[in-house]
C-alpha cells in the first residue's frame, strides 16, 4: 500500500529549514556529531512513511518495534480525540483513579497469562524495568529479606537506558563513561542457537544451566533478588532460545525463591504471534514488563503485570512508595484499549505468524549469499545475521550500519541493525505483497556486500 500525498507537501525550502534547525538544535542517541545527514518523516500509513522530500519507505522497523497496527489508524485518532475531550489527564495515586486506568487493568490481566493479576502502569520501557527491580528487591525486602539484592541478567541484553535498566542491559556501550552503575548486577551468558562452538561443546541450555547454577551457589541463593530476561532477545539479534530453557530457568530460579521478570517491551502484544511471549515458552514470570505495542507508538505507555503475591508483598499496609507522574494516564490507556480492540479484531497475532512465516521462507534464500550466516523468525520478529566467514561465524568487519543504510538509500527499507544482525519488526498488520516487497529489497543489497563489509555499487 502506498501513501496517498497530500495537496500540498513540505518543499524543498521548507525541508532545508528543519534540517538546518534539527542540526542546531537536537541531540540524537546514536548520531556522531560529524554527521550532517537527516531524513525528515512528515507522513505514514500502514507499513510506510514518507519523508519531506516525498520519498516513500517501507518502515521494516515498526519505529522501533512498536507499531503493531500499522501508521495512521483512525480509530486510535478518533480514541485519543474523544479521550482528551473528557478527561485528558489525571493520575491514580493514592485511593485516586479514573476509568480508563481500571478498564486496561481489567483487559491486560484477562489477556495476560494465569497468574498475572496485577498492574502498575509506566510512561515505557524503561520505567517499566525500572520498576521490576524496584519491585523484586522490595518483595523481598517487605519478606524481611532485605540482604536479597542482586540481580542476575545476559550478556548482550537491552533492557533500556534508565540508570537501573541501563546496568542490568548487557551491551558495554550503557555502560562506558556511565559509571559506577547500580550494583549487585552479574550478566550470564545467553542462549544462541547459532553460535553453539561457544558453549564448550556442551548443549546451549545445559551450558547456561550450569552456569547459572554455579552463578547461584557463588553468590548465594539468599542474596539474590531476580533474574531479568527477554524471552527472544531483540536487540540482541531475534536470538530465540531452546524451547527448555526458559522452562528449566524458570523452574531452577523458583527453587531457590528467586524472581523471574520477564522484559517483554519488545516481545508483547502479537510481536511472536502471542499476546506475550511468555506464552510461546509455556512459563509465567513473577513480573512481566510491557510498552511499545501496547499503544502501537501512537503515545508512551506502558503495563508492568505482576502477581498477586508479588502485589501483596510490595504493597503491603504502607503501599507501593513509587509511581510516575503519567502513571495511569487515562488518554494512554483510551490509545491502548483501542490498539488492543484492533489487534484482537483484525486477528494481528495470527497474521504475525502466518505473514511472518511467509517472510522467514522468503528469506530462507538469503542463506546462499556469502555473507548471510542465519535467518532467524519468531512470528513477526526477525533477525539475518552477517558474517564475513561462514565457518568461523565471523561478523563483519563494518558491522551491519552500512547495509541498514544501503537498504534504506537504495531500495528504501527502514530497519535496524546491531554489530551482527539486520533487526526486521515490522507492523503486524504487513500483507504477503509487502513482505515480498521487503525480501526483494533485502536480496537486492545483501548480494552486493562482501565479506569486508563493502557495498557493490
């Protein structure tokens, strides 16, 4: 599908003025301060966006990962419009609530898997990590525990870049120049399929079992709090774990009464072809963080569900001592009950499978490209990872940037990239002609590169 233009667009003097005021004025993440480039987006619709140029992409990346629905729905217009014309704002602190608040509490926990009963709602992700370690070393702290304070997460995890969620991600660049971050934070190895050679020839869950179990005993059982993890990492490749791992992790953390948060920002609401990932594994968490999707982008939100003995604890006759100015905003929730109403109408989950398994069998073919180690599908979740030697299972020596920039200056696809894997999340609601659109285009560029990392022309 492509997008209608509008009577009038931007122009070129228009699109010249903001880059100028973008370059003086706005700190990016991620963009070196020698950089001059920018791409302006001013319009989007479906799986697509427009700059002011009036150049059309496929927006392979759902933005980040979040926009389940597709760009530009109406009814989520018209839910924020109609919200806002009501009550546009207030919070539930105290004995204060307000009804949109209530009615999401009531549809999350009825879609969440059993056990899960509870909610306290966030501006995102990383407040919702935030608030699970916050929770875990106060449960156990209100259990008169209070010496349980480690926690335990992945190399390679993300888990936002809050002070809190920014130590127990596992990716050095959150923490250089950053420091001291919180302590008690000890990162294990996590579970890669694809990269079995580094596991000491032992099974991949056997291996990090083991090491968990070691990590455990030296620490001690009694001194830890939880264990943080993304069901199928996202930042870290669409890497999807062993079907016993998080099962055997699960069950091994509860014997020792340790916490298990499950950080699903990425992973819920229909990404895996579930509600939650959670689901796929068989297994509940103590603690389940979401955002993103929650809202498909459309305004920051975001759902930490955690049991009722997890409530009970961190609530307790004083109640939970934290909360967040938009905790509860009851526009965010209107926006999320109407992207729940869609995903659930339009069948978005089963979509994600079926849409998502056709794209993994179109790019199954990628694998007869020299640089393409692995294909990896989880619903709509993807990940190609490049190597500049196939045996050895090398990256390249570029890492992946340059292809995410030929992808989206030559065949105008819009994904991300990680030093090893093209990261593909589109919006849930792509047909088989778009996804086609996006393996042709990813074909196009990756039989170009070489194993230096250099892009034919």
């Amino acid at each position: 599908m492509t997008i209608s233009r509008k009577a009038s667009t931007p122009g070129p003097e228009r699109t010249a003025q903001w880059i100028r005021a973008d370059r003086d004025r706005l700190l990016h993440p991620n963009l070196a301060g020698s950089r001059t480039d920018r791409t302006v987006m001013v319009e989007g619709r479906g799986c697509h966006v427009r700059d002011s140029t009036g150049r059309e992409y496929l927006d392979a990346a759902a933005v980040l990962g979040m926009v389940q629905v597709g760009h530009a729905r109406a009814e989520i217009v018209e839910a924020a419009a109609a919200q806002m014309a009501s009550l546009e704002c207030f919070h539930i602190w105290e004995s204060m609530s307000n009804d949109k608040a209530i009615e999401l509490a009531v549809r999350l926990t009825e879609l969440a898997p059993p056990g899960l009963e509870r909610v306290f709602f966030t501006s995102g992700g990383a407040e919702g990590n935030e608030i699970a370690l916050r929770m875990a070393r106060f449960f156990h702290y209100r259990r008169e525990q209070p010496e349980r304070t480690w926690i335990l997460s992945r190399k390679t995890a993300y888990h936002g870049i809050a002070y809190g969620a920014g130590s127990v991600s596992g990716l050095p660049v959150y923490h250089q120049g950053f420091g001291p971050t919180l302590p008690d934070v000890h990162h294990l190895t996590p579970p890669d399929p694809y990269h079995s050679s580094e596991y000491a020839g032992e099974d991949v869950t056997e291996h990090c079992l083991r090491e968990l179990r070691e990590t455990i005993e030296r620490i001690g059982p009694d001194r830890i709090a939880a264990m943080i993890g993304e069901p199928v990492m996202s930042v870290g490749g669409a890497v999807v774990p062993p079907p016993d791992y998080w099962p055997r992790v699960a069950e091994l953390l509860r014997s020792h009464g340790i916490l298990l948060i499950f950080d699903e920002v990425v992973t819920a609401y229909g990404r895996t072809g579930h509600w939650f990932a959670a689901e796929h594994f068989g297994v509940t968490p103590d603690i389940l963080v979401t955002a993103k999707g929650i809202t498909s982008g459309y305004v920051p939100h975001g759902a930490v569900l955690i049991t009722e003995e997890v409530a009970a604890a961190v609530s307790g006759s004083t109640g939970f001592p934290i909360g967040f100015t938009y905790t509860g905003h009851p526009t965010a929730c209107a926006v999320a009950l109407a992207n729940l109403d869609i995903i659930e109408r339009e069948n978005l989950l089963d979509n994600a499978t079926k849409t998502g398994g056709h794209l993994a069998n179109r790019l199954a073919s990628l694998r007869d490209l020299p640089v393409v180690g692995d294909v990896r599908q989880i619903g709509m979740m993807l990940g190609v990872e490049l190597v500049a030697d196939k045996t050895a299972r090398t990256p390249l020596p570029t890492g992946t940037a340059p292809v995410a920039q030929a992808l989206r200056e030559d065949e105008g696809i819009i994904l991300r990239g990680n030093p090893r894997s093209l990261l593909i999340n589109p919006p849930l609601v792509m047909d088989r002609g778009t996804a086609d659109e996006l393996a042709d285009g990813l074909y196009a560029v990756l039989e170009r590169v070489g194993p230096d990392g250099r892009i034919r022309s």
